[in-house]
C-alpha cells in the first residue's frame, strides 16, 4: 500500500502517519518491536522539549526528564534504608511484650473507671425505696 492509497483511505492524517507505518512493518517481529520503541522514545523527546522546564519539567526521572545521577541514586538508597530501618524499629516496639504489671494496672483502672462512672450517674428510686425513706424517717 502506498502513500497515494493511505492519503485516499484515510485522509492527510493518514499520509503524514506513512513513514511511521512503513518503519513499523519493515523487518522481523523483533526489528518491528525496537523500532516501534525508538519511535515512541523519539514521542517522548518531543514531547518533554515541548513542556520546557514547566511542572513536568520539573519531576525527575519520568518520561522525559533528566536521568538521576548516580549520586542522587545512592541518595535515596540511603534514605529508603533508614525508612525501613525506622519502620523495622516501630514495628518491634508495637510487638514488644509489655510487662504483666501493666495489664494489671489496666484491669484496676477499668474497675475504678467504672465505680467511679456508676456513683455519678442518676438514679430513679423504686417505689420500695421511697416508701422505705418515708418509713425511716417517721419511725
């Protein structure tokens, strides 16, 4: 199929995409697949000139930006250890067995929490009781 063919088949949209076709089905299914990558690495070139230094610009290591330098790579090695290292460290204090006084204490408290909370709360008095109070204080 030639160039004169696509433009009739699918308009100047289609002629402009025929190098780009014909690059593509040229050669073995390996050759087709590295092409169809430095095609799509070139893609990403000119997109990233096109954005300049703007916010995307601006994220290292994506596509189109800058590549980090090995120093920056060993940088955030370092910083990514000492995360681990962190995490590692609270991981064992959360699953550090606490002493047995302490459940102790916790058990005492909650009793005391709870006699405390009964004495501050209100209280309807039965009939019984009021008749009792009556009773009591006539008697």
């Amino acid at each position: 199929m030639g160039p004169l063919a696509i433009a009739l088949l699918g308009g100047a949209g289609s002629a402009a995409a025929y190098p780009i076709i014909e690059r593509l089905l040229s050669g073995s299914p390996e050759d087709q697949m590295r092409k169809q990558l430095e095609i799509q690495d070139e893609f990403e070139q000119q997109r990233a000139a096109r954005m300049g230094g703007g916010e995307m610009g601006d994220l290292d290591g994506l596509v189109g930006g800058r590549r980090p330098s090995l120093a920056e790579l060993a940088g955030e090695y370092e910083l990514t250890e000492m995360a681990a290292r962190d995490a590692r460290g609270l991981d064992r204090l959360r699953n550090a067995r606490r002493p047995a006084y302490m459940d102790e204490l916790d058990q005492i408290v909650a009793g005391n929490t709870a006699r405390i909370a009964q004495l501050q709360s209100e209280r309807v008095l039965t009939p019984m009781e009021i008749i009792q109070m009556i009773e009591g204080g006539y008697g």
